[in-house]
C-alpha cells in the first residue's frame, strides 16, 4: 500500500499516522515537517504558548540568522510558521501513553486519540532554587543557560551556582569573557569530574565559596547581588554580581513515559539523533532525550529527524 493510501486509509479509521507530544522548537519542527510529509497528525500540548522553554528567555543571540531575537518572539515566529501551514496544537495535557495492537493509545483529561506513531517532544525545565528574586529577575541576570547568555556578561560579574558538571563547564566558560565568576556550592568538595576541577582551578578569575546556599536574588529591574549563607556558621552576607547563574539540574518531561519507553539514570529517554526509542513506533526530540547539547538550533534538528524516523517507520507496517 503506498503513503498516500495508508493516509486515507488513517482517517476513514479515526486513527492518526503520527501523535506529536509538546510544542517546544522540537515539536514546533516536527508539527513542519509533518506536514509537509502529508501526514495526518494530531499534535498536544499542555501550554497556551507555543516555544516551550525560549519564551521565557529575554534575548536569543545565537539562533542562526536571527541574533538579538527575543524567545518570546522567536517562538512566535516558529509557531507562527506552523500555522501556516494549518498546524495548531490542542490544549491538552497528556496523562498517558500505551500501546493496544500496534497502535498507540494517548489519553488526556477529556479525549483519548490513537495514532500509529508518537513524536514524545515534552522537553525538559531547569530545576529552580525557589529562592526570593529569582522568578522576578529572570531574563534580567538571572540564566539558566551559559551557552546562551555568557556574551551578555562579558568584563562583568557572574555568579554560578552548582557543584557538577554543568556548573563547571559554565563556570569555566564565564571565565573567558567574564572579569570575575563565583561559584558557590553548598557542600566543601565538587562533584564534577576531576578533568574539568583541573580545569577550573586554573581559571585565575574564578573565586569557589564552599559551604554556602543561595538566599535571595537581590535587585529591581535587574540582578545586583545573591545573599548567601555559610552552612557551617551560618554567618549570611551578600556577593555583588551582574548575573546569577544557575546550575543545579535539568528535570526532563518523562514522568509519565517511565513504563513506556527506557529511561537513563537521569531519566532522559534513551534515544540517539535519529530518534528511536526502545518502544517501536515511539520517538523522542528535543530536550527530552538523551542528549550532549540541549540548545534551541539541536531541538529543532531532532523535530526533522524524528518525523523522518517515524515515516520510515509507517511506511514500513
């Protein structure tokens, strides 16, 4: 049976070709390329806004072709061409996935839809502090992301927080451009890798302030110090900085999918480039998956290539 018939075939049965799962960059792409694909899809996501983590970031300055763009904008913009081409989510959250004779089974609150493949493009949140001032001055010096916002800060004042790998990377990274970067970590020994605390402690630029937990972002229309306190003396005081960045864990959308598809130790679905989990006819894009670099341009890479994946896949049933 050629494509086109298996389309049809899709409809007059109630049954999807393709379910996509979020409407971040990733699933914004794939929602493109599905339909470019003539695919029949149905597409969900829990949010008013589609972009997915960008909208919440205040500038974007290392998007191809687009630099100085702000998330809010160029999420716009990505939704904006999928609608174009007739694409718009539903507003619904997704409460579980499974598979009944071959077909997949996606049930939210008031509607249960079957498809016979499923882009999972859920993405992933930084984990927050939770502390006074952090909501409010996000986008105005506090970041979640060095790659993308260190060329903001350069010859200025920074502050990460963590004490892994990722911490040390943005702290190393700050460090080129950056005239001081603190790092402050609430235990007295890092667990990075002992590669890059070499690296790092030959950073001149870089102050460590051990035993130490953030307070409060201080500031108004802008980051102008973090309040710590000592652990072991509990003795608070304040760093002047004209950033705070923190690095204290990714938590990825996979809560839901745990019995559905492999998770790795820090519950990422186990997916490569092309997008393939260990459940057939399930793929993964985006933040989501296991991943070495979780940027905008990555996700939107993973969208293209899970709708290639998922067509071979139909065309192949």
């Amino acid at each position: 049976m050629v494509a086109t018939e298996k389309v049809r075939q899709n409809i007059m049965e109630n049954i999807y070709d393709l379910a996509i799962l979020g409407a971040g960059p990733a699933g914004i792409c794939a929602a493109i390329y599905a339909t470019r694909a003539k695919l029949n899809t149905i597409w969900l996501d829990k949010k008013f806004v589609q972009g997915g983590q960008i909208v919440d970031t205040y500038e974007v300055d290392n998007y191809p072709g687009l630099p100085g763009i702000t998330g809010l904008d160029l999420g716009e913009a990505m939704a904006g061409h999928a609608e174009k081409l007739g694409m718009k989510p539903q507003r619904e959250p997704v409460r579980s996935i499974e598979t009944e004779h071959g077909i997949k089974v996606i049930r939210t609150k008031k509607n249960e839809y079957r498809a016979r493949a499923v882009i999972i493009a859920c993405g992933a949140t930084h984990r927050h502090l939770g502390i006074p001032g952090e909501e409010e001055l996000s986008g105005m010096g506090v970041s979640y992301c060095a790659t993308c916002d260190a060329a903001f800060f350069q010859d200025r004042t920074v502050v990460v927080v963590g004490g892994g790998n990722v911490a040390v990377e943005d702290a190393i990274l700050l460090s080129r451009t950056c005239k001081k970067v603190y790092l402050v970590h609430r235990r007295d020994e890092l667990r990075a890798e002992k590669i890059l605390q070499e690296s790092l402690f030959a950073c001149k630029n870089v102050e460590l302030i051990w035993d130490s937990i953030p307070l409060s972002i201080e500031g108004t229309d802008k980051v102008e110090a973090l309040k710590i306190r000592n652990k072991k003396t509990q003795e608070e005081s304040f760093i002047e900085t004209d950033g705070v960045f923190i690095a204290v864990g990714i938590v990825p959308g996979t809560e839901k999918f745990k019995d559905l598809v492999k998770l790795d130790e820090a519950g990422y679905i186990v997916a490569g480039e092309d997008g393939i989990t260990s459940e057939p006819g399930i793929f993964a894009a985006g933040d989501i998956r296991t991943k070495n670099l979780r940027q905008v341009v990555t996700a939107v890479a993973d969208g293209a290539n899970a709708v290639a994946s998922a067509q071979r896949y139909l065309l192949d049933k």
